[in-house]
C-alpha cells in the first residue's frame, strides 16, 4: 500500500527549514518502483542534481534544483542480471531481481560533470555514465554507447549501496552475500578483481550492509540492518541487529588494493628481500668468498625494484 507518491524533500540543515518538495510525477512512477536510493551532485548549488535509481522498474529519474523539473531514463544497464538473484545472507537462501540499486557520484571534471558508477543490486557487474548525458534525456537517448562498463567483482559478490568519496576517489560498496563492504581506486582504469579491496567483512557484525556515506570530516559509515533475517526469518531480540561503523577512510583503506598512502614498510620490505637475494646469488657464484656484496650489484637489484614498484 502506498501511502504518500516517492518525493524529494530537501532541508536547509543549518536552519532546519524545509526549502522545498518535489513529487515525482505519475508518467514517473511505474507500478512496480521503489527508490532505494539517491546520488546527488551539488558541487554549484544553484545546478544541483539529484539522480534517483528505480530498482523496481529499471529506471534513473533525474531531477534538476534550477528547473525544478525531473526526467525518466533508462538503459539495459540498470537491469538485474538473471544469472545473479540467488542470494544467501545469514543461512538464508532467496531470490531478489532488484535492478539499478548502487549509486555512486565521483568529483566533477574541468567541465563540472561526474562519473556516475552503477550497479543493479542482482548483478556482478559495475557501470558508470557521465552525468552530462544524464542532465538531458534527450542526449542521453541518442547516446547509448556513453554508458560503459567498468567490470566484475566476481561470482557471489552482489552489492547493494555503493558510495563515491571525492577526495581519494575511492568508490565503497557492499557486498552483501559475503557480509562485506568492498572498495576500488577510481583512478585505477581497470575494475577488476584483483584491484578491489577489502574494507571489512565479519559473518556476525556486518550482516547485509545497507548504507554507506562519506561525510565532510573525511569519515566512513556504514551501516548494517540484518534485512533478510527480519523478511524471512525471526529477529533474535537478545543478539544487536542494527549497527553503525565508522572509521576515518585512510584508516579504513590502509593496506588495501585501495591504500593511497605511501608503503614506505613495503619498500623497506622489497629492498631488504632485495639484499638477500643478491647475497644468494653471489654465495652460489663465489661460494667461498665473503657474501658481502659489491655496492653495483646492490644498486641494479633496486634498479629493477624502482621500476617494478612503479609498475
């Protein structure tokens, strides 16, 4: 049963003010919808943009501040993947085809427009889209080829929420048969599995991550809600179903495929593995010299570490 039509309502957060409601028109909003979702893109305040993803009826509904007005889009991107809805959360065995569920808006370019990456929530794939053809339907119908996609996470690891931080260019998302919240360097061009990290994963404690955020002060939130549990299942009332983490997001990316920082201890490693090997090598050539090497040998050894760390 619906009771109020799905709308936007923005707050003036320093003054609690309500500023404004949009409802999405009725061509807007098909039998089956559900927004689950929103990215919004506020870089000029004045030419926000809020994207909406339609997991019910695959859709994007885009709406604009300055115009007050919203439109529809849709692409074969936004849709589940057949091969993806069976889940399995907390001994709990389902099948979900939630479409386009995962939204994640990155830092604008010299041109002020993002890279919007999506994922449908039945899926193992990851999209993405430039918000400049998404601000006008009528470019984004005539351009079908701008929507692109990234890669796979590999089997089993659906997502649902995914969340974009503008300052490392990290993109979070959950995945939510592995009690896991993931990540991937958006500056990296390949999405594949080997680039994406780990943030945290635990059976008890990050059962289906529901949300995630960055807020200003550069902090990672998730949160956890044992969803299937409550659909098809019974909640134990004695054990904490609800949870909120939190940890600031170099913390939370460190020593991850995501990790931005420098490895100064990595390298430390590699040399002194280096040296080792060199030692190695010139005990086996000269076996009954000393093992202490030449300072050239040492030298090339790092040579070619410089340049496969740069690699």
């Amino acid at each position: 049963t619906t009771k109020y039509p799905p709308s936007l309502i923005i707050y003036d957060l320093e003054t609690d003010n309500l500023l404004r409601k949009y409802v999405f028109p009725e061509d807007q909003v098909k039998q089956d919808s559900g927004f689950a979702n929103i990215a919004v893109e506020d870089t000029d305040c004045d030419k926000t943009y809020a994207y909406a993803g339609d997991l019910g009826k695959p859709a994007i509904v885009v709406y604009s501040w300055e115009k007050n007005d919203s439109w529809r889009i849709t692409h074969h991107y936004f849709n589940p993947d057949p091969l993806a809805c069976d889940f399995s959360v907390k001994g709990h065995n389902f099948s979900w085809t939630d479409a386009i569920f995962g939204l994640g808006l990155s830092a604008p370019n010299a041109d002020n427009f993002s890279t919007l990456c999506f994922h449908p929530m039945a899926s193992y794939n990851e999209f993405s889209v430039s918000t400049e053809y998404l601000r006008n339907q009528t470019v984004a119908d005539d351009n079908f080829d701008a929507f692109k996609l990234l890669g796979s996470r590999g089997p089993n690891a659906q997502s649902s929420v995914s969340f974009v931080d503008r300052k490392t260019g990290v993109l979070f998302y959950s995945l939510v048969n592995l009690n896991a919240v993931a990540c991937w360097r958006t500056s990296n061009n390949k999405y594949l599995m080997k680039n994406q990290g780990r943030i945290y994963m635990n059976e008890e404690t990050m059962v289906y991550p529901t949300d995630i955020k960055v807020d200003y002060e550069d902090n990672l939130w998730i949160l956890s809600n044992r969803l299937p549990t409550w659909m098809y299942g019974k909640l134990d009332l004695n054990e904490v179903n609800f949870r909120v983490f939190s940890a600031p997001v170099v913390h939370a990316i460190s020593h991850t495929a995501c990790d931005i920082t420098p490895r100064s201890d990595i390298l430390e490693k590699f040399v002194n593995k280096a040296k080792n090997i060199t030692k190695d090598i010139v005990a086996k050539v000269k076996p009954n010299s000393s093992t202490t090497t030449k300072p050239i040998t040492v030298l090339l050894t790092l040579s070619c570490l410089v340049r496969f760390l740069a690699t």
